[in-house]
C-alpha cells in the first residue's frame, strides 16, 4: 500500500479529546469520535504516533471499507484491498470480527473467508480468529479488526504490535496497577506541563511518577528505558516499511529530551509498591528524577520551596481496601492535606465513587469519565482547564 494511510489511534473511552490534543502537539490534525481519534497521514504519521503517543492503546490503518450482504460479496471485495502493503509472504494473521446488525452475523464464518482471502491474495498464515474489545492482549503476528456494523465491511490492520501502554518498564507491579496510558492522560487532562512539583500519595508501582517523569523529561513512551532503546513495532514488519524515515523520527525523539525534571514525588505506606516502583523507575530511565518515600498519607511531607504544584493521584476505591467507613477517612483525610499542606497546589484525582469524592471536600471538576480495570472512574480535579492540556 501507498502512503497516505487513512489512520486511527484507538483509546480507552473518555480519552479521545486528550490523545487528539497529543496528536496536535506532534503536528497531525485529527478528529475524535467515540473510541479514538482518526486522521489521514503518511509513513512518519504512523511511525511518530506509535512512537510518542502517550494516552494511544494502538494505532491501526485502515485497509479498506465496503458494503457486503454475502459472503461472494465479502471476498470479492475483500481481495481487491492492498494486502502486499501490510503482508509479507508467510506472514501469520490474527482475525477479529465483530458483527452487529448485518446480514452476515456469523463471526466465525466471516472470519473463515477473509482467511481464505488472506492466503489466496497475500501468502498470509491465519492462525486463529478471536472475537472481543479492542484492548485485547497476548495477539501475536499481524492483528487484522474487521467489523461489520449495517452491512458495511470496515477492514483495518494494527500498526503496533503490543498495546501501547506495554512500555517495557513496569515488570514490578503492586495491587491494581494503574494503566500507564490512563496516567499519562490523568497528568495531561489536569493541565501539569512537567515544570512544577508533582506529588502522588498513593503511587503504588509508581506509575504516575513514572509518567510524570517521561512527560516532563520529553521522553517519548515508546524508548521508555535506560538505553533510549525503541521497543518494537509491528509495522516494521510491513512490507513497505521505510527504515530510513523510522531512524529520523527516533533521532528526532532522542534529540528532544531533556536533561531534568521538576521535583517528582511518590510516596505509599506500603514497603512492597515502592520497592516495585524503585524497580520500575530504574527501568524506565528516571529514577533520578523521582523521590520515592514509603509515607502514610499523614507523613506526606511536601517541597519546601514551593509555593505552587500539583498533586495527582489514583487513591483506594471500594474493590481495593477495606470497609466504606475507612474509605471516606481516608478521602476526607487526603483533602485536608491538599488544602493544609499544599495551599495554592492543583489536586487531580481518579475516583470510582462521587460520595468519596465529595468526603474530600475539595472542590473538584469531573474532567473526564473512563474505566480502570473495568470500573468505571471519573477523573476529577480542581485544575478546571476548559481542555485537556499537553
């Protein structure tokens, strides 16, 4: 296939408008709707956005889109797209169909053409076709979504390989870790610019320090470690896949970064997550960037020399401590803290209960609505931007 793409970052729900603010913050003009963010780019679009794109679960490319209402129609159709752009010879594809309201319902029928297509047209090895969501784990070779929605066929190829939030750095990991991609967009969408103090109170495995850290250090997710050594991409796998052009945009990334960082902070009463996020920090490159302290919340002890920050953080929701009298003390004691212990300082909160959050007496503007771990969560701060910051 020839460059331009017809391309779509995929996102969790409720972070569409933050990765289109990325998205334009590298120079691409995209449009969100329900689940992602779309645009038409070239090569270096695809590449950059795998690459540096922080709140992103994948990147796909749009292979073809028409109107099938049987399965003669399906394949003819199907083998007229430009497979050899996407498919070496022999390579190993992983199907995903999903149907609604079509005449072609059945899923694994569908998914048994397009194999056969596949083979005919690319030399391509169909190994399995899986139904599910879009942030589905543990797919090897080349992951092909098909989805049929009132009889159009909308055919698209993943240009990422694993999901995006898989950094390569967080292998220690503490209770109900935090997804690095809803972190990135929590640090982003309260409007923190990576040039004041940041403190999370309950870092667990440190992931919103390590993010924070990455954000304000310029360091794209995708070369997240100590050697600035790229993690791998599926489209590097892509018949038309133009090293040159990948080597630039990384040259690009690296030239970019910065030498330091604010004042980062992760503190958490537990022993076990900070030595995790001890762990996690060193492999992602910043652990001289953050200050880990193992703290209860009545120990955090903030800058002395600031006057203003943010404070931002992902505290115990009811699935993870407790009974519900705890929960609202610790809520009403996490916002006597931000308002005696950080006066002037921004407090973002990600919260799975209005009536926590409302203990904190704080207050707090929801910015954003999404799910952590299947739980629907609100992220809510007293930052209140009119639009997600990058």
């Amino acid at each position: 296939m020839s460059s331009p793409y017809e391309l779509f970052a995929v996102t969790a729900p409720g972070l569409e408008r933050v990765c289109a603010a990325e998205l334009s913050q590298l120079g691409i003009t995209g449009e969100s709707t329900s689940g992602g963010v779309s645009w038409r780019g070239d090569r270096a679009s695809l590449y950059r956005s795998n690459l540096e794109l922080r709140t992103a679960s994948r990147v796909i490319a749009r292979a073809g889109e028409f109107r099938a209402r049987g399965f003669p129609e399906l394949e003819r159709r199907a083998a007229r797209l430009s497979w050899r752009g996407f498919l070496a010879p022999g390579t190993t594809v992983t199907l995903r169909v999903t149907s609604r309201k079509s005449k072609l319902y059945h899923e694994r029928a569908v998914a048994d053409r397009l194999a056969r297509v596949l083979e005919a047209e690319a030399g391509a090895q169909v190994q399995e076709a899986r139904n599910g969501a879009e942030d589905e784990d543990g797919i090897s070779g080349q992951l092909i979504i098909v989805r049929l929605f009132r009889d159009v066929c909308t055919i698209s190829v993943d240009s990422s390989g694993a999901l995006l939030h898989l950094r390569g750095y967080r292998q220690a990991v503490a209770k109900a870790p935090l997804r690095e991609t809803i972190a990135a967009a929590m640090l982003l969408a309260s409007g923190w610019r990576g040039d004041t103090p940041l403190i999370d109170p309950f870092c667990g495995s440190g992931t919103i320090p390590i993010e924070a850290a990455l954000l304000a250090r310029r360091i794209a997710p995708g070369i997240a470690n100590a050697e600035l050594r790229p993690r791998g991409f599926r489209f590097e796998h892509w018949p038309d896949f133009d090293r040159d052009t990948y080597e630039r945009i990384l040259s690009d990334a690296r030239r970019r970064i910065r030498d330091d960082a604010p004042r980062i902070i992760g503190a958490d009463r537990n022993a076990g997550a900070i030595a995790a996020a001890q762990s996690n920090a060193a492999r992602a490159g910043v652990s001289g960037d953050i200050e880990l302290q193992r703290a209860a919340l009545d120990d955090l002890t903030p800058p002395d020399d600031a006057d203003t920050g943010h404070l931002v953080t992902n505290p115990p929701y009811g699935v993870r401590i407790g009974e519900r009298p705890e929960l609202l003390a610790l809520y009403a004691k996490l916002g006597e803290v931000a308002a005696t212990r950080l006066p002037g300082w921004k407090a973002t909160i990600l919260s799975a209960d209005d009536a926590l959050a409302r203990a904190t007496g704080l207050p707090l503007r929801e910015l954003l609505a999404t799910r952590n771990g299947g739980i629907p969560v609100s992220l809510l701060s007293t930052a209140h931007s009119d639009a997600p910051a990058v």
